[in-house]
C-alpha cells in the first residue's frame, strides 16, 4: 500500500478539483444538476481513483486505477471545452484546467511507466513454479 496523499499527481489532483469547484459555482443553475455536477464529480474521480489504486493491494491493481484516473481526465478535458463553447467559462479558467488535466495526465503516465517497471522486475525475481 502507497500513501497517495505524497505522490505529486494525488495533490496535482486535489488543486484540480479546488479550481473546478470554484469555476463551475459559477455556472448557470439551469446547469446545477448537469454539466457543472458532472465536471465536478470527474475532477474528484482523477484524484480518487489515484488515491483507490495506491491503496489496494498490487501494482497491477495500482496501475488500472491510475489508468481510470486518466479516463476521467480526458472526460473533464472534453466537457471543460463544452462549457468553454457554452460561455460558462473564459479563457482564463478554461487555459488553467486544461494545463492541470495536461499535468495530471502527464504524471499519471509516468506512473503508469514506473509502475509497470516495478511489474517486470517483480515478475523476473519470482521463481518459476
């Protein structure tokens, strides 16, 4: 088990979801239930399922999560242009989101690519049976 919470992508995360939070209190209400409550539950998803995946119980299991967490970042990536095209959000708040998923996303894979190394070199030290 990992604690999450000292991994850069887990509080690159958590920022995210902060700023998200912010922007779309913001949004129409006739947007409350919708596009603004769906960005924000992606953004918490990025950051729970890093913290899920370091908390099971292998590294395969870790890397899926991570793999899920990029999922729901390209989701926010997508509805954060929506909103752009909707006028919900300016420039501004659209260019800072989008530089975040960049970021998150970009630290995932590297996790990922640690990860999966920690994989092989479990797997060639583990006598066959």
């Amino acid at each position: 088990m990992n604690d999450a919470s000292k991994l850069r992508t887990w509080q690159k995360a958590l920022e995210l979801a902060d700023f998200i939070y912010e922007v779309t209190a913001n949004f129409p209400n006739s947007e409350r239930y919708g596009l603004s409550d769906q960005m924000r539950r992606c953004a918490v998803s990025i950051g729970s399922n890093i913290a899920e995946g370091a908390g099971r119980n292998s590294q395969k299991e870790f890397d899926h999560f991570i793999g899920i967490s990029n999922g729901s970042a390209a989701e926010l990536h997508f509805q954060t242009e929506i909103s752009f095209r909707r006028k919900y959000l300016n420039e501004t708040e659209r260019s800072q989101i989008l530089e975040y998923i960049d970021a998150i996303s970009r630290m995932n894979v590297n996790l990922q690519q640690s990860i999966r190394k920690s994989i092989d070199r479990s797997n060639r030290n583990t006598p066959n049976s």
